[in-house]
C-alpha cells in the first residue's frame, strides 16, 4: 500500500475507534405509576418531571427534563433519562465525577403540568462502571 494512502486510513480508524468508544448520553429509567390511593395506572398517558440534583437529595438542581409517556397494563413505563424535553442544564455537560447525584421523580397522572413530588433518590453505579473503573481490565479466573 503506498504511504499517502496509509496516513489517511490509520486517522479514519482512529476517528471511527472514538466514535464508537462514547458512551451514551442517556440512562434507563422504569417505574410502575400509581394514583395517589395505590391503585395502578394501567394503560395511562402520564407525565413526569426528572430533576438531577448535585451532592445531597435536596441539593441544586443540574437538569431537568420532562416526558410525556403511556403505561402498560402493569402501570409500568420505560424512560431514557437524557432523551426528554429539556427544561433545565445540560446533560451532556453534567460533571458526572464530581459528588454524589440525584434523581428527583415528579408525576402528573393525569398527563399534566400538575405534578405530584414522588421522590428523591440516588443514583448508583451500574456494573460497566464498575469495571471501567478497574481500567478496562479483562475478567480472568
């Protein structure tokens, strides 16, 4: 292969190693919606308004973004957390490794602006980031 080919070949695969290296920028959410008597949500268009709050769970509120959403017959309903309407920040700017964060749940059962404070949570590692954290390294036995 002669050389003025082989500079541009090496950089598009290097370009194409980092695409694909980037982690998404969005995390799954489920939950089962209830009316305020406990009585499941089965089949009902619901909104919700997801805050991320920095440090402790009534900390400063980094972003925000609201979905509109139908349940299934369960109650439950699937989000992806950073694919909202966004209301507030920005996600892909969130300092991910700076202090502890929060997931505050806000629902309007009946697809409203009306939203009921459901909770505050905290967000955990999931098992990728465990292992990212160990570098990468490959699982032996």
């Amino acid at each position: 292969m002669q050389t003025k080919f082989l500079l541009p070949l090496i950089l598009w695969i290097l370009c194409a190693t980092a695409l694909l290296a980037q982690a998404p920028q969005q995390f799954s959410y489920q939950a089962v919606a209830r009316a305020s008597n406990g009585d499941v949500l089965a089949t009902k268009q619901v909104t919700l308004r997801l805050s991320l709050l920095n440090g402790a769970p009534n900390g400063p509120m980094i972003y925000q973004e609201t979905h509109s959403t139908t349940t299934n017959n369960l109650g439950l309903f699937t989000l992806q957390i950073g694919n909202g309407n966004v209301q507030s920040g920005s996600f892909g700017s969130i300092s991910w490794g700076g202090g502890a964060k929060y997931l505050r749940v806000e629902l309007d059962p009946n697809g409203g602006s009306n939203y009921v404070n459901m909770g505050v949570t905290p967000l955990l590692s999931v098992p990728y980031a465990l292992y990212a954290e160990e570098g990468g390294t490959p699982y032996t036995q």
